[in-house]
C-alpha cells in the first residue's frame, strides 16, 4: 500500500460522505424548514437544475478544503483520534463558508432558521464524514498492526543509548504506524542489543535507505562530542530525510522536543522541520496562481523585454540552465538572457557586479531583475517557489557540500525566486558568500511559515523599484 493509492482512497471517501451529507442536509431542509423552501414535492426541492449544480459543486469543495488544511499529506501516520480532531475543526470552517457561500440567501426573511441550519448541517457532516474516514483509518491500522504499510525508521547507533532507544521501542510497540527496521552500527556496540538488530554499519547506510525504503533516521549515539555529532549529522543530511533524536529531560524542559513522536517518544528534530502542512497547501495555490497572473497580465512587458534582447545582441532571447532543486532533482530555469552568447565558453563563473560577459540592456534587466521574470513558468510548472532558496547550479552544489555538508538541507524544499538569503545578501560571486548566504537560508528553513514568506516577498520589492537587485 503506497500513499497514492491511500490518499486517493481518503478522496474518493471524503467526496462520497459530502455528497451524502448535502443530500441529506437538504432532505432534513425540506422536512424541517418545509414552510421556508418554496417546494411542494420534496424531488423538485432535490433535483431541479439550481439544486443539482450546487450538488454537485459541493463535495469538490470539501476535498478541496481538506487538501488545503493538508489533510492529505503523510496518510500512513494516522490515528482514529486524530482524524476525529481535524475532522472537527474542518467541518466547523467548511460549514460556515459554504453557509455564507451557498445557503445564507436562501432564507432572508428568516434569519433565525440560520443558527439550526449550520448546526444540522455540522452535526450531518461531521458524523458522515468521520464515519467514513473511521472506516478507512481504522483498516489502516489494523494492516499496520500485522506490520503491513508502516512507515520504516533506523536507528543510527549501537551504544547504551541505542539500547535504551530499543526498550522504548519495545514497550510503545502496539498501535504505531512506524517499524523499527533495525540500527546502524556506529562506534561502540552494546553487549546487549541484539545483534540481529544491527543491520549495518554507517557505510551500509544509503544502501540500507533503499533497500528498505525507509523514511525516517533516528539518532542514538553515546558520544557527547560536538564534532562527532556534527560528523555524523553530515553524512546523514545527504540522504535528505528528517532526522531526530530522542528527547532527553532538558529538550522536554526547555520546549525543543517535538509535539509528534515516534512510537509515542518524545522526539528532537536535528533537520529544519518543514513548514506547517495546511500552510504548505496554501502555498502551492498561491505561488501557482500567482504565477498564472503573473504570466498573463505581464505578457505585454515579456513581449517587449524579447524585442529588446533580440535587439541588443546576438543569441536566444531566453536563457535556459540546468539548477538543483528539491531533493536534488534536477530542472531547467528560465531567463531572459543578460549575458554574451560565448559567456561560459571557459567553464562555469559566478557572475558579479562588473561583469563585462553582461551585455548592455542585460545590465538593466538585472538591475530591476527583470531577467527573473520567466521563472514565473517555473513555478507554474512545480519546479520552484515564489519564495524559497535559490536553485544552485550541480558545479557550484558539488562546491557547497565539500565545505558545507548541512547546504543538503535547502534541497530538502521547493527552490524559490526569492528567498531570505537573497533579500537580506543579494547576489553572491563567490563560493564563499553563498556559504555565508546559506546562514540566512537555513534561518529560513528553520523558521518557515506563510507570514515569513511574505516579509521576504516585500522585502524583496526594495531592491526592485530602487533598481539595485544585483
């Protein structure tokens, strides 16, 4: 069992119960309210053309309303109680917006029936809904209790503190989506962990990932030495999976274990996490759509920055170049060209303030990053972000991680136009500063919300109109 095949089964299940739910609220509409509808015959109430419409309408909206509060995502981790909770707080949103969407008008000399309506309403929703995902959830995790669709974790470590980590384990072993696949040796071993239980050493590790597929690196090691850890937590991030550590009394103390564990143990997460799901939703509608509009209200200025480009010198009038993105898959982006067409015929070169390789009007561009404006077909395409860390060529990434293993982190997110980095640096012509940029882009990373994204968009407005973007 993949996560395509449970979240299509948690969409489809979620469009049947809202379907059924609206036909039921309206049955219970006509009944109940039967003086206020305006139909004699409970069919014409049910099926005339308006009805139908709205109908149908409906349960895509619901599904929509779920996705955006990322209901969807990671669905191998849920419980029975969890999707009671978040089924409770989107019904109470999805219910007032399509009242004030769809019903509110329907009554207007009777504004009183509008406190029964939402409530019927909720409670018919809400029971149908929860039911139904009862169903499904609840067959999850009975697969999971027979070790069937569970999500795969390693311990990297074979000491005392790996040892305690397995005990844990053991006793929260029961109604968890995750499986223990086994740890990873790394220094000393413990005389008594099992050693059916070491499936490899640190060297085994990438192939122990995919041999197992596994999702999640726990890290239990005795040595309390900095760089030690630092070391391991190098190697580690170039998998590019979320890595935590168990929580010790001062990480429960001081707020830094995290509010989901693992098997029921408090967790600290070593790798930035992610930004809040629903928001992360949110986001990908906002920067495509942003995008979309942006594409067509510009296209006369894109008509123009062509002509000019095509006037100024010899070569194409976009510039296409392979970037890093996330998870280090690899996409072209696209710019106006602001350079020579022979720029790089002696191998690849960071780009700075007096570039003679920058033609003339490419000089402008650049000023008023106008040669940034078609990565608007990036984003549009999936490839990057409105805001994010920007997409590095493989020549320069290779540079990076020699000399700053933790750079494998940013790939860990969607590359953006802008990010804090470039708002707050700008433009980097050397190695070196992107290193010191990489500060403010794992400063992001580590704090990410839509409202930061934000900040960093208007901050990014200054340079624009002031016409100092490089």
């Amino acid at each position: 069992m993949n996560d395509r095949k449970q979240v299509l089964r948690y969409c489809v299940l979620d469009w049947l119960s809202a379907s059924l739910a609206w036909l039921l609220f309206n049955v219970f509409r006509f009944h109940v309210f039967r003086s206020t509808v305006g139909f004699a015959d409970i069919d014409l109430f049910l099926f005339d053309r308006k009805a139908l419409t709205v109908w149908m309408l409906v349960p895509f909206l619901w599904v929509f309303l779920y996705y955006l509060t990322g209901y969807y995502v990671q669905p191998r981790r849920k419980t029975v109680g969890g999707d009671a909770l978040i089924t409770f707080a989107t019904t109470v949103i999805g219910v007032l917006l399509i009242f004030f969407i769809i019903i509110v008008d329907d009554y207007p000399e009777f504004p009183d029936l509008y406190y029964e309506i939402i409530v019927g309403y909720f409670l018919i929703h809400v029971s149908i809904s929860w039911f139904f995902r009862f169903l499904i959830t609840g067959a999850l995790l009975k697969h999971q209790s027979r070790g069937e669709c569970n999500v795969p974790v390693l311990i990297v470590g074979t000491g005392s503190e790996a040892l305690r980590l397995v005990d844990d384990l053991t006793k929260y072993r029961l109604n968890t989506p995750y499986k223990l696949i086994g740890c990873v040796r790394f220094q000393v071993i413990s005389e008594q962990l099992d050693a059916a239980l070491i499936v490899g050493n640190l060297d085994d590790l990438p192939a122990l990932v995919k041999q197992w597929q596994v999702e999640e690196l726990i890290v239990a090691i005795d040595s309390l030495d900095t760089d030690v850890r630092y070391q391991l937590l190098s190697r580690l991030y170039e998998l590019r999976l979320p890595v935590k550590a168990a929580a010790t009394p001062s990480d429960i103390l001081s707020g830094h274990a995290t509010s989901l564990s693992l098997f029921g143990i408090p967790m600290v997460s070593l790798t930035p996490g992610p930004m809040p799901y629903w928001q992360q939703s949110i986001k990908t509608v906002f920067d495509r759509t942003v995008a979309l509009v942006c594409l067509v209200v510009l296209s006369p200025l894109y008509v123009y920055l062509a002509v000019r480009v095509r006037c100024d010198t010899k070569g194409t009038v976009f510039f296409k170049q392979e970037r890093v993105g996330r998870n280090g898959k690899v996409f072209f982006i696209y710019k106006f060209r602001t350079m020579y067409a022979d720029a790089e015929q002696h191998g690849p070169r960071l780009s700075h303030q007096n570039d003679t390789r920058v033609t003339p009007y490419g000089r402008i561009m650049r000023r008023y990053r106008l040669d940034e404006l078609p990565q608007f077909l990036n984003v549009l395409k999936g490839d990057m972000s409105l805001v994010g860390p920007r997409p590095e060529r493989q020549f320069f990434v290779n540079q990076l991680i020699e000399r700053a293993p933790h750079y494998y982190l940013v790939q860990q997110v969607t590359p953006g136009i802008t990010s804090w980095g470039m708002a707050k640096f700008g433009y980097a012509d050397s190695v070196d500063k992107m290193i010191q940029r990489l500060e403010y882009d794992i400063l992001y990373l580590e704090n990410q919300t839509l409202l930061i994204d934000l900040k960093i968009l208007l901050h990014t407005l200054k340079p624009l109109f002031s016409g100092k973007g490089v």
